[in-house]
C-alpha cells in the first residue's frame, strides 16, 4: 500500500512550463504551419485562435479544475466526483489508456529526432556523392520525376510546342522513345535548368533514401525507442520536484532559446517579409468548410487535452493556485510555439521554394533537412532543429508516463518508484511493435487515440462538467482570486453549449476522414 506524501509544484511559473511542456510537441513544429499553410495562412490562424477561446481553453480549465479540487489521478479524480458506478469513470480511464498508447509510439518518434541529430553532427546531410548522386540519376523513376518538373516551366512549353506526349504516359522499367528523346532536347537547348533541376531531384532523393534506410534497421529504432524511455523514466522516478521540475527548468529555455535562434536566421531570409503578410493576410480562397474541422482538430490536439495529462499536473497543484491563469499561460505558450514555427517554415518556403503539400511528419525528416542545410551556417542550425524536435518529444514523454504512473500510485497503491519501472517497462514493450513495423502498427495506434479516444475523452469532459459536476466548486476556483462573476459566466457558457459543439464536430471530422479513406 502506496502511503507516500502528495508532492506540489513548487510555484505557478513550474506548472506553466510543465503543462506547456506537454502541450508543446511535434504538431506544434509540422503539422500547425502545414495546416496554416494549405489554409490560406492568417485566415486560417484567426479561425485557429476562435477555435483555441471555444473549445482549448474551457476543456484545459475543467481538466485541471478537477485535478486540483481532488488532488487524484484521472481516473480516481473522476471516481470521486462521478462516483464510482457513473459511466463519466471511463473519461479517467480513457485518458489513462490513451497516454499509455500514446507514449509506446511517441517514444519511437522522439527516437527517430535523436537518430537524426546524430546524422546532423556527423555530416551524413553533407553534400551528395558523384557515386550516390550517379545511382539516383540512373534510376528511371527520378529521371521521369526530372522530366515532370522541367515541363512545368512556362519557357520550357512554350519552346517545345507542341508538347510532348505526358512524362510516364509508358510507364515502363525504361524510359520510353519519346522520353529519351525529351531528355535529349532538354540537355540541348536547356542544359542549365536541366542540371539545376536534377540536382534539387537528387538531394530529395538522397534525403528520402537516408530517412528509408533508417527505417529499415528495425534495430536502431529499438535502441532509440530504449533509450527515450530509459531517460523517460530516469526523470519521472525522481518525482514532481526532483524529476519533472528540474528537467522542465532546463528543457524549457532551451526549446524557447533554439526556436528563436531558427526563428532569427529564416527571417533574415525573408527580405520581403513574404512570411509576416501571410500570417496577417493570407489566401482567402483556400478557406473552406473543412479548414473548420481543421482549425476544431488542432485546437484540440494541440494542448494534450482529454489524454489526463492537465488532470494529472493539476493534481499537483497547490490550493492557492490559479487555475485560469494558469490554464492561460500554457494555452498562450503553446500558441505561441506554434506561430514562431510558421515564421520559421514559411521563409523556407518562399525562398527555397520547399513544396509543403506532402504533409505528413515526415516532412520533419525528409524535406526540412535538405533545406536547412542550404541556410548560413546550416549545419549547426540543423542540429539545433533536431535537438529542438527532441526537447519537445521529451517534455511531452514525461507528462505521459506521469499520467500513467499517477492512477498507479493513487488508484492501484503501488509506491512511485514500483509505478514507474512497471508503467515504463509495459510501456516499453508496448513500443516494440511500432519500432519493428513502421506504418503499420504505429498508424493504428495514432489514429485510434488521436481520433477515438481523446475526443470522446474531451467531449466526455466538457458533459460532466457542464452538466453533471456541482458547478460551485469550480466557481469557488474563480472565486479564489477575487475574479468578477463573469468570468465565471463565460466558462459556464463556453463548457456547456461551444466546447461540447466544437468536440462533436471534431468527432465528425475523424468519420469525414474515416469514411473517406474507406471509400478511396
């Protein structure tokens, strides 16, 4: 039987950078400028931020309210104020089980950030080879890539009219007659263009090549996936105090210290300060109904609620703290980390003319890479970027086993130091297959949490609270602090009739994406 002390935050500014720890992670560095990208920049971004006041911010108060006023794990927390028959028990539970799944698989990712900073610091990103560089040209598929892309310069078709037949039309195991014969005409009358466009072909190759032979070595991403765990659990056995506080007071700085070192160079960049028009103006036409959905998914992913985490650091809170402050405080940082990644991405697109529409995190490992090498001094920025990805993969990592070790000590009695060689060693053994088969398993999982269990976890949140919880006792939380009753009012309003509407409709949007897939 567990009988240890509840340990505290030592102070407001520690839970603010804890919370916002985990809130910080690899959505906000590739997938927020991806989404901002595609719809239409600073259109996207207010819809974005009307997204964050309606459904973020409510759902992230009423989680660590209730951390707070029971000083429980998730599911004990919702025990106790549900009772221990109320099906709302199963929100503690889901958020428990999602934080488990989720870590199995962060931690093979966070891996793969760490692989790469090896890669950065041992110039595996150096220049191409002329033997690699001659493989990758002799491969017909890269030769077909060449062909498709020097056809879509204007000079270029309006020289050879009329066009030639469409690139790959004979899509065979050798290029076709008329292939050789474009590729011929092409190093004639336009050799420059032919030799630039090869050589960006065969560095996105050779960056796709390096990222495919990793994920070969089913083995290194073990030793990674080891690894982050092992530095996982070594923080979270030290405790709140000891364990969380002291790497957050290092983690934190660090992440906010190398984005704004990246932010800095890509905006040196940018002389026409193409990136800050798009973020204030953008491109109206590519807002459409689902840049809604978009906009009501990020919010929501984005600041690790309905996984138990904000229920989970709550819970250490002091009584005097101020859960709207605070609650806040992360939602603005984690916002912020976000913009500064678009202003630190978006320059690289319109300078360097990188194609963002693949998407995906691995762009994260792909594309940017070969980019950020081409900066000044591109090699040490490039370290910095991956040190940055594994910084924010870490904060995020501890904040999930803690939820994990937490309804262990607090639900199962188990002493801390038990919670967290059992919780990590399951964990763990959970990430194997993610690291053995890349894609696959790992997928599942994502799309199972990311779009099963934390909305209906966050949509489970916003129900009780506003409508099953005794509301006085939030109340009492705004009332701590001498805040005006409207305060109270616009919560009240916001977690009863905008959260729950705005989580449905991320609910439609994961069976918009389900039943789309399934019908292609």
């Amino acid at each position: 039987m567990s009988k240890e002390k509840r340990e505290h935050w030592s102070g407001s500014l520690i839970f603010v950078l804890a919370a916002a720890g985990s809130a910080i992670g690899l959505g906000n560095l590739w997938k927020f400028p991806y989404i901002t990208w595609k719809n239409g920049g600073g259109y996207f971004v207010i819809l974005y931020l009307i997204c964050i006041l309606g459904l973020g911010i409510p759902i992230m108060i009423a989680e660590i309210a209730i951390g707070k006023i029971t000083a429980r794990d998730p599911m004990g927390a919702m025990k106790m104020l549900a009772g221990s028959k109320s099906p709302f028990r199963f929100i503690g539970f889901m958020g428990v089980v999602g934080s488990f799944i989720i870590l199995s698989y962060y931690s093979v990712v966070a891996g793969w950030a760490t692989q790469y900073s090896v890669y950065a610091m041992d110039g595996t990103f150096a220049q191409v080879s002329q033997q690699e560089t001659q493989i990758i040209l002799n491969n017909v598929d890269t030769q077909r890539t060449v062909l498709s892309k020097i056809m879509l310069n204007n000079e270029v078709k309006t020289v050879l009219q009329p066009a030639p037949i469409p690139v790959g039309a004979l899509a065979t195991q050798s290029l076709s007659l008329e292939e050789k014969n474009l590729y011929q005409t092409l190093k004639t009358q336009f050799p420059q263009l032919l030799a630039e466009t090869e050589k960006n072909v065969v560095e996105a190759r050779y960056s796709s090549n390096i990222f495919r032979r990793f994920l070969d070595r089913p083995w290194l991403l073990v030793f990674w996936h080891t690894l982050i765990m092992g530095i996982t659990m070594t923080i979270v056995l030290g405790g709140i105090r000891s364990g969380i506080e002291k790497s957050v007071q290092i983690a934190m700085p660090m992440l906010f210290l190398i984005i704004a070192v990246l932010v800095y160079n890509s905006m040196l960049l940018d002389t026409e300060f193409k990136t800050i028009k798009f973020l204030l103006h953008g491109d109206a036409s590519k807002l459409t109904a689902h840049s809604i959905l978009e906009a009501m998914g990020h919010a929501f992913f984005t600041l690790s609620i309905g996984m138990g985490v904000m229920m989970t650091y709550g819970s250490y809170m002091k009584k005097e703290s101020n859960v709207l402050t605070n609650s806040l405080w992360v939602v603005g940082m984690d916002t912020g980390i976000a913009i500064l990644a678009c202003l630190m991405i978006f320059p690289i697109i319109f300078v360097y003319g990188m194609n963002p529409e693949s998407g995906g995190i691995g762009i994260l490992f792909t594309t940017l890479p070969l980019e950020l090498k081409k900066f000044p001094m591109g090699d040490t920025l490039l370290i910095l970027f991956y040190l940055l990805v594994v910084l924010a993969a870490l904060t995020s990592a501890i904040s999930l086993l803690e939820v994990v070790v937490t309804y262990l000590v607090d639900d199962r009695k188990i002493s801390r130091k038990k919670a967290v060689l059992l919780a990590s060693l399951l964990i763990y053994l959970g990430g194997l297959p993610s690291a053995f088969s890349v894609g696959g398993f790992l997928t599942y999982a994502d799309n199972f949490t990311s779009q099963v269990l934390l909305p209906a976890g966050g949509l489970g949140i916003a129900i009780f609270m506003g409508y099953k919880m005794d509301l006085h006792l939030v109340k009492h939380e705004f009332e701590l602090h001498n805040m005006g009753k409207w305060h109270f009012t616009i919560f009240r309003f916001a977690i009863r009739y905008l959260a729950p509407v705005l989580v449905f409709g991320v609910l439609l949007q994961t069976l918009y994406l389900f039943i789309q897939e399934f019908t292609n």
